[in-house]
C-alpha cells in the first residue's frame, strides 16, 4: 500500500483512507479553506467527545498551550513547574508566554509527574503547574488540583497525545479541567498538524478566539455573514494560530473513527501486555486504578537483568525489521536547557529515559505485525539473557 512502510514494522502508520482525502477535496471545492463552519463543527465535535463546554481550534498544541498560558496572566517574572520527561513543546509554550519552566521529577511507576517533586520546587514565582499526561497515560489530576489550589497556581493539562484516555471514567477535557490536545499524526487522531483547547471557561475562550487570530474582534466568517457590513477591530496584539477548514475537515472525518482507534490501541496493549508480561526482564506500563491509558504510544522498560542496553535493543529490533524508538529525552539534557540552567538532576526520569522504549502500536497494525515485534524482542531478550 505504502512503499515508504515496505517489509518493516513501522513505529506507527498514519490510518487515514478515501473518506479523509474525500472531506478535504470537498473543502478545497467549497471555495472557502480558511478557518470557517469546519473549523467550528470540529471544535464542537471533540468538546462533545471529551464532555467540555467549549473547544478553540489553533494550529498545534503548542499554540494552545502557549494562549491558555498568556491569557491566564502568565507572563515576565513567572515561573511554571512542568516535568523535564515530556515533549520540548511543553516547555516552548511556557517560554513562549514569557515564564521560565521549572522542572520536576516523575514517578517511577506511571511516569507522570511525582506530586512530592512539584511540592519541592514551588516558589514564591511559581504561577502554574502544566500537567502532562505523558503518551496517552492519565495523570492523577485531583492530587495536582489540590496542591493548586493549597499554592493558589493555574493548572492546565497537557493532553497532547491523550485524547480519549479517561480519569475517574470521564474522558481528559471534561467538566471543568482546561487541558490541551494535539492532532500531529503522533497522537490520537490527526489533522496534519493542530491542536485544541477544550475548556468550561467562557472568557478563555473568547480571549481564545481573538489571539489567535490577529487579535480582532471578529472572526472571517462572521465578516463574511454580514456581508460586508461587519468591520473588525483590533483590541490586543495577536497571532495567527488558526486551524484551516481543510484540516478540520480531517479533523471531523477522525473524529467519527475515535471510539474504533481507542480500541485498536486497547486491544493492541492487551496484546503486549499479555505476552510481554512473561518475559522477567522487561516491565510493561504500569496505569493506576483510577485510569484509562489511550496508548498513544507504547514504553516498555527493560529491567538490569535483560542483557540489552538501550541502544543495542533499538538496533537488534532494527535489524529485525521493526522501528521501535527511545522513549522521552528528558529536557534538562537538551543543550537549551544545560546553557541555562547548568547541571540539574532529576534521579527518576533519568532512569527511566535510559531503559524505556516505545515499540510499534496504531491502528491498522496487523496481527502478524503485531507478533513479528513480540517474535523479535524474545527472540533479542532470551538470547542476550544472563542470569543474575
Ligand atoms: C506532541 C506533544 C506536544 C506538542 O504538540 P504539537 O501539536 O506538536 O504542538 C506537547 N506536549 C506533549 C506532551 C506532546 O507529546
């Protein structure tokens, strides 16, 4: 079907078919591609899904991240605690805003933020904590809404790759969180490149929609309605973070597979979870009683004992014909981060950065894909295993 994907088990493989290709065909015929009627169906739709109010389409989750951020006063002088093993994009909406991130550790088990660690670094500075809800594993909200409120801080989730993960059977998003997702094709569903905003307050979402684009006070199609008659004004220094018509219209199209790609993956990490759960020397994801993992992504760890380091695993599955990567870089690594922070220490995440890996999991990934990866990590573990 793809010769990009031939005889290897990719890391993941966009599942988009002739409906996606027919949506946006029918936009681009329509005349209107910019942010319009789509761009708002698409923002009601994933509102609906999650159980929110209100849902702002930008062009990333980055974007989104960075308006819930400056329109929640965050800014010069501010620091927001958010973890060092997450996405760069995390912390570049942060900078953005003006704040400064300031890292704290995860935990062992599900790898989202240790509240012990957020309670250490809060300071007289600290505004917000961005909670990650890391590769599709939620994150357990009520202990950080707690700590918010007992420091008086923001909270805003990233949902970046978490769409359709639930905590406490409601879907991340619903009632009165305000959490961010991402549609690059990394994440639950895809529109080339998007985000969203979903939230209960009404203010943020009409800041929302008037920084995002050029900061006017009306949108094109509301211009477009009047007829002319409808003159904008510019009431603060905006950006332009709109999502088009066409993506959303892609948008929509994943939207109605939702329910099938949650449990594509679902089924998928039963699968691992079953057989790789034999194997000693491997760990698989850990999710807590209160959650439901989208498996957005799938990290297995390797434990001491497997044989393998990292580097070697990722080169005998490649040899092997499957693409697995290394899970997160932990921020603190990176050279923006040594340049200006200098040498700082987070003991878990660097432990866990050091022995995860993601291995191939998406919907459309075949049985006998499926076991030739399971094939290839027996056959890489048992033959490297020594015994200790
Ligand atoms: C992917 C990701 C982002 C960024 O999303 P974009 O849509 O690419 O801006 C932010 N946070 C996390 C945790 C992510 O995984």
């Amino acid at each position: 079907m793809n010769d990009l994907f031939q005889n290897q088990v990719p890391l993941l493989r966009p599942w988009l078919g002739k409906e996606e290709i027919d949506a946006v065909s029918e936009v681009i015929a329509s005349g209107w591609i910019c942010q319009g009627n789509k761009v708002d169906a698409f923002e009601n739709g994933i509102a609906n899904f999650v159980g929110a109010k209100f849902g702002v389409a930008t062009n990333s989750c980055t974007q989104a991240l960075h308006l819930c951020l400056t329109i929640k006063g965050v800014g010069i002088g501010d620091e927001v605690i958010c973890p060092s093993f997450t996405c760069m994009a995390t912390a570049n909406a942060i900078h953005h805003s003006g704040a400064i991130p300031c890292f704290a550790d995860i935990d062992e088990q599900t790898y989202n933020f240790n509240p012990e660690s957020v309670k250490k670094v809060i300071s007289p500075k600290t505004k917000a904590i961005m909670l990650v809800h890391q590769i599709g594993q939620p994150a357990d909200i009520d202990s950080f809404k707690k700590i918010a409120s007992e420091f008086n801080l923001l909270l805003i989730e990233d949902a970046a790759t978490a769409l359709g993960a639930k905590y406490k059977d409601k879907y991340l998003g619903a009632n009165d969180s305000t959490a961010c997702f991402s549609f690059h094709p990394r994440k639950m569903i895809t529109t080339g490149e998007g985000g969203m905003i979903v939230t209960s307050d009404k203010e943020l979402v009409r800041k929302a929609k008037m920084l995002r684009s050029t900061g006017a006070d009306s949108s094109d199609l509301e211009r477009h309605h009047a007829k002319g008659t409808l003159i904008q004004n510019y009431v603060a220094v905006g950006y332009n973070y709109r999502m088009t018509d066409m993506q959303a219209a892609m948008g929509l199209v994943q939207l109605k597979k939702i329910n099938d790609i949650i449990n594509q993956r679902a089924e998928q990490a039963k699968v691992y979870n079953n057989t790789l759960s034999e194997i000693e020397e491997i760990e698989i994801p850990f999710v807590p009683k209160f959650g439901v993992h989208a498996y957005s992504s799938y990290l297995i760890r390797l434990k001491k004992n497997c044989g393998v380091s990292q580097k070697e695993f990722l080169n005998k599955m490649a040899a092997n014909g499957v693409s697995c990567r290394i899970g997160i870089q932990p921020l603190h690594f990176e050279p923006f981060y040594r340049n200006l922070f200098g040498t700082l220490s987070f003991p878990v995440t660097e432990e866990v950065a050091k022995s995860t890996v993601f291995l191939p999991i998406f919907p459309g990934m075949t049985e006998k894909e499926q076991s030739k990866v399971i094939q290839s990590i027996k056959k890489i573990i048992v033959k490297n295993h020594v015994k200790v």
